[in-house]
C-alpha cells in the first residue's frame, strides 16, 4: 500500500465536512476572535469542520451548529436567558431550537437538535468564545415567561 492509498483510506473514515451556510457578517473580524476560541466539545460532542467561515458544527450528524455574523436581534418579547454572562434569545421551531446571541454586534446563532444536546450544556460551553463579542446590551425583564426552554437549570427570570 502506498503512502497515498493510506491517506485516502483513512480520510475515507474521517467525518464528512459539514456544509453550514455562512451569516452575512461572517467577516467581521470579531467573528474570527470568537472562532478561534469556540471548544472541541460541546455537550459533549465533538467539533466537526465545516465549509463557510464564521461557522462550527459538533456531533455527527451534526446536532449543534454555531454561525458568527447573523443579524443581531432588535428589542423583542421572545424568551431571553442569560448563562455565564451570554445573553440568548431562543426559539422553538418545532424541529430544532435557536439561540440568538443578545446585546451582542455581530450577533451568534446557535441551532441544537434538544434531543441530543441540552441548551444549558450548550450555551454554557460557548460562553466563553462568544463573551469575546463584546456586550452592548442585555436581556430585560418584566414580568415572568411561561416558556421553557429543553434541559436547562436556568430559573425563569
């Protein structure tokens, strides 16, 4: 066997990469700072390469995807929870939760798949890439939600 047929056997095994559609500010360059800082695991999972810049992905099928550069969310009634100093809007399509990134220019977009990653895993794992955006402001609070969000400790703010 050649040195060449070995590679191709054994990148035969590796993980496809993940085809994630980049956000229109994939190119700020606060977006590369977060990136370089993004963990090898998130709840659990393990990072998987992706196709776009500004984009990460754990788990295989991937069950979290992460892109840096989304628009950032207006003043809005959407459930917000805040987990180690991270904002997060969320919403449930049904499919797959969103987390939303708050307070924060550009903003973060996490999609998870709850039945194989927890929120509060999850927003707890990125929080320290994403604190590097720096905070502009916050989540806001009158009155309590109803709306839970899947497997987190977070209490109803």
């Amino acid at each position: 066997m050649t040195l060449a047929s070995a590679v191709l056997a054994v990148s035969g095994y590796a993980s496809p990469v993940a085809d994630v559609e980049p956000a229109p500010e994939a190119t700020d360059p606060v977006c590369a700072e977060t990136m370089v800082a993004l963990p090898d695991v998130v709840a659990g999972l393990e990072r998987r390469e992706t196709d776009s810049q500004a984009t990460a992905a754990w788990g295989e099928p991937s069950a979290v995807i992460l892109r840096c550069g989304v628009p950032v969310p207006g003043p809005t009634t959407e459930y917000c929870v805040t987990a180690n100093g991270v904002d997060w809007v969320t919403r449930d399509d049904g499919e797959f939760w969103t987390l939303t990134s708050y307070g924060r220019s550009p903003a973060v977009e996490v999609l998870f798949d709850d039945t194989q990653a927890g929120s509060s895993s999850v927003m707890v794992d990125l929080a320290s890439a994403v604190s590097r955006i720096p905070a502009t402001g916050g989540c806001t609070t009158t009155a309590p939600t109803q709306t839970p969000i899947p497997q987190t400790d977070q209490p109803t703010p």
